[in-house]
C-alpha cells in the first residue's frame, strides 16, 4: 500500500469537507488522484480501518471525518458562510478549531431536546439560550436534571459522553 497516497487522500477528504462541507465520493477521490475507483474504494476502507475516518454502514460513503460528519445531524456549526455537520457535542466545537475561524454552534440538547446557541468568536465560546450542551462525564451514573444545571451553573457548558473513549468503536454512530 502506497502510504503516502494514503495520507494524501485523508488530506484531501478533509480540504474536502472545508471546502464544501460534504465528503467526497469515491468518483471524486479517484478523479482527483488519477486512480481508479477500485483503488479509492480500497484505500478509504484502509483509512477506515486505522480511524482516520468512519465509513458508513456496508457502504464507502464517509459518515464521520472527525470533527465533521457526512450526514445532516443536530450539531451545526455556521462558519464562513457555510453549514457544517458536526458528529456530537465535542466535535461541534472542533469544527470552528478545524477551521481556524469563528462560527455559531446551533444544537439540539440531547437530554432536554432544548436548542443551543454557542458563539466562536477568536477562539472563545460564549452561549446563549441555555447554558450547556449536553451532561457532564459520569459513566454509570444518571445525570442531573436541566434545571439543576441551568441553576447550578449558569456560566459553564457541560458535554457528556455516554461511552468512555476506549469503547467508542463499539458503537460509533451511537457515541
């Protein structure tokens, strides 16, 4: 395996979310790249293999290049005139570091379902609305309610990962 071309497909992919804010197909990266779609198809299974991206499903569509996703989710991320995907609450403040740029976080509270407004402004995150994204990080215990929250703390956000790390493959699209 050509692991030069590897990498300069992950780097393409990623100018390619930026740019468009859509992964590219297969046709596109082996257009691209001047290779056949045979080649493309096994070199995206072979990023999708050592995490540099997720493939959806049984297909060769990209669904996560973190922090962006390939599919239209409660994370959007409006930056340079463009809506972005994020995957989840950590990756909808990555997007705006992935960028370099200021950007407004719109989403949806997990919990609560009730909606987020974050702001990026040169590297600094305020929020209106309400003032956390999801929960706190405690595995195996149930969390507070949004009302503790939104009394408890009105100044910080709180993300909450359902998983520890270690086991985020398990479930990917879940996590």
């Amino acid at each position: 395996m050509n692991e030069s071309l590897l990498w300069q497909i992950r780097y393409f992919v990623y100018n390619h979310f930026a740019d468009t804010t859509l992964p590219p197909s297969i046709e596109d990266t082996a257009s691209h790249f001047n290779i056949s779609n045979e080649q493309a198809s096994a070199l995206y299974k072979e990023l999708h293999n050592r995490h540099a991206f997720f493939l959806g499903s049984e297909t060769l569509t990209i669904r996560m290049a973190n922090p962006f996703s390939g599919i239209p989710t409660d994370f959007k991320v409006n930056a340079n005139g463009k809506t972005y995907y994020a995957n989840c609450a950590w990756d909808m403040l990555g997007i705006p570091v992935a960028l370099h740029m200021d950007a407004i976080i719109e989403a949806i509270c997990t919990e609560s379902n009730d909606a987020v407004r974050i702001k990026i402004i040169n590297g600094q995150i305020s929020a209106s609305q309400i003032d956390y994204v999801t929960l706190s990080d405690s595995e195996g215990s149930l969390p507070p309610t949004s009302e503790t929250l939104r009394s408890a703390q009105s100044d910080m956000l709180f993300v909450h990962f359902p998983l520890p790390f270690s086991r985020w493959y398990d479930d990917l699209t879940f996590t």
